[in-house]
C-alpha cells in the first residue's frame, strides 16, 4: 500500500498507516506533530515580537513580517523539529 502524505518530515520513512488512514511515526500521529509544530511557531513569533518591542533586535520588517502558520516559510522546520522533540531527540 502506497501511502501519500502531504507533509514531508525530512526523511525517508514510510509512515506506517492504520485502518483510521492517520500517518504514525514511531507511535507519533501526523495530527501530534501538527499541533506540536504550531505551538513551537507560536512560542517563536512571540519571542520574535518580543525582542522586536523591547528594542533588543531592530528591523524595519519586524511588524510587517508578522504571519500566521498556513503562511509561514519555515513550516517544514518546525514540522522536522517536532517530530525530533517528540521521539525524544531534542
């Protein structure tokens, strides 16, 4: 069984799939890794803003540049470093 899967995690691992269709990778759902992702975005562009409003980092682009996690450029970054802090690498 052929197994498409719309997020790439940076490897070659086939995820394996249940009857539910749901990716897992080493006992790790798809939809784990999503919500792991997303709050590791939040947690970054809080701290970006952060340091942007205490006058610690200075850029012109700082207000401008502000995106939410279906536009962010670095998706496929924090998908990997999700994925890694939840098999325990990080």
């Amino acid at each position: 069984m052929t197994y498409h899967h719309s997020l790439s995690l940076g490897d070659d691992r086939e995820p394996q799939v249940f009857r539910t269709g749901a990716p897992v990778y080493n006992g790790i759902t798809g939809a784990q890794i999503e919500h792991v992702a997303q709050q590791m975005h939040k947690d970054y562009r809080a701290a970006f803003k952060a340091l942007h409003r205490g006058g610690l980092v200075h850029t012109s682009t700082a207000q401008s540049h502000d995106h939410g996690w279906s536009n962010c450029h670095r998706k496929q970054y924090f998908l990997r470093r999700a994925r890694k802090r939840l098999e325990g690498e990080l």
